[in-house]
C-alpha cells in the first residue's frame, strides 16, 4: 500500500484527484500502468467512476491519469489529494 501524506478523512467521489502506486492498478495489470508513466511509481488523478466487487459495492475506483487512460484501481488504495472542484 502506499504511504503518502495525503486525508484519508474526505470521503472518496466522482471528481476527486488522487495518489497511488502503480502497484495497486487492478486494470489494466499493473506492468502495463509502468509502462506510460515516467518511471514514477506513484501515479496520479481524477476518479470517474466506481465499480463493485461482488457484493463489495464501490470497492474500485475507475481513475482517469493525465495520459487519459483509465485504471481500476482499489478504492483503499487510493490517497485523496483534493476535493472534487465545487
């Protein structure tokens, strides 16, 4: 899991930027996540949805990243870096 000095208290929505490591992408794996970043391990940003694991409802947040890629990524994983804009 990551270690970041991000607020786990603001509860995670649609809009929300966020942190993780490339170690916690669920979709695609999480080689194919390494190879667009820039060596970095952490990734960053904006949740777009959510999907349910079984009956785990909201368990993965779909995380649109700055190449416009989409990531299923565990929503415990995830590091909140600011609130959705208003």
């Amino acid at each position: 899991m990551l270690m970041c000095d991000c607020s786990r208290e603001a509860a995670t929505e649609i809009g929300s930027c966020v942190r993780f490591s490339s170690h916690s992408v669920f979709l695609p794996n999480p080689e194919e996540a390494l190879s667009f970043g820039s060596g970095c391990d952490e990734l960053e940003g904006i949740i777009a949805g959510f999907s349910d694991s079984g009956a785990a409802v909201n368990f993965y947040a779909v995380v649109e990243v700055v190449r416009k890629l989409s990531l299923v990524v565990p929503v415990d994983d995830l590091c909140l870096v600011s609130g959705p804009e208003q």
